[in-house]
C-alpha cells in the first residue's frame, strides 16, 4: 500500500482480525526501518511455511511496510521517482517472453504468482519479467503480499 494509506493497512481486514504470533514473531526477525522487503517474506513463506497472503496480512495488522518488491514495481526507497519503481522500459521484449508473458495473462493482467512462475521457467529474474510487463504496457494485479 501507498503512503497515503499508512496507518490504514489493518482496514483491509475485518474488525477485530488479530495477528498469528508466530508469524509476527518471524516477521519481527526481518522487518528493517518499519519495512519487510518481498525477499524477506518470501523466505519467511519457505522457512516458516506460512503462505505470502498470510505474511501479507500480518504485516498489515502490524501496520508494517512491504519494500523492495521483487518485480520491481515499488518500495525501492532511492529509486528516483515517487513511487519507488526500479522496473524500466525495455527498448526490445524477446518474443518468446511476450509470448509466455501474454498466453499467462488473467483479463488481460498479469499476477504476481504468476510472474515469478514464468521469471523461473525461464531462467529470467523476477525484475526482468517485470520490465517486460512494463515495456509491453501489462498491469500487474494480485500481489501476494496484498499489496495491489
């Protein structure tokens, strides 16, 4: 979520939702400056076990940040723009990547899990895939944090 909605993550959730200590207790391990970087939970989901959506929903109740998303899209802090986004235009997308990227479309968006699918299918980092969505004009939707 942007600034604009700090302090108001928890509204996501309904009232009276209370936070799984053992998942707070994992996150507190990692969280660094109010921030819990998308690397960190997604080591968090492989070590503890806990599913992202559920990482995601504690770190909202815990009114805790999501930086350094891996797809590149925000919570880079020197980034050099306002919303923190290292991903960037691509002047040429591989067309085999445009046609995985565009045959793993949901209504003609791209999902977070689903990017990180194809990003290890074909050997491509996270961001790459990113910047293909980016320079081929794809949204992005469902973070698996909760984020967007």
């Amino acid at each position: 979520m942007s600034d604009v909605h700090q302090g108001q993550y928890k509204t996501k959730h309904p009232e009276g939702t209370e936070p799984d200590q053992e998942v707070v207790e994992a996150i507190n391990e990692k969280v660094r400056q109010d921030r819990l970087t998308c690397a960190a939970a997604e080591r968090i989901m492989k070590s503890r076990g806990f599913s992202m959506q559920l990482i995601g929903r504690n770190m909202d109740l815990l009114e805790i940040r999501i930086g350094a998303c891996q797809l590149g899209l925000f919570g880079h802090k020197n980034a050099g723009n306002e919303k923190g986004c290292i991903s960037r235009k691509m002047d040429h997308v591989d067309p085999e990547v445009e046609k995985v990227i565009r045959d793993s479309l949901v209504d003609g968006v791209m999902q977070c899990d689903v990017a990180w699918k194809i990003a290890e299918q074909l050997g491509l980092k996270r961001l790459e895939i990113g910047n293909a969505c980016e320079s081929l004009g794809i949204h992005m939707k469902k973070c698996q944090l909760g984020a967007f």
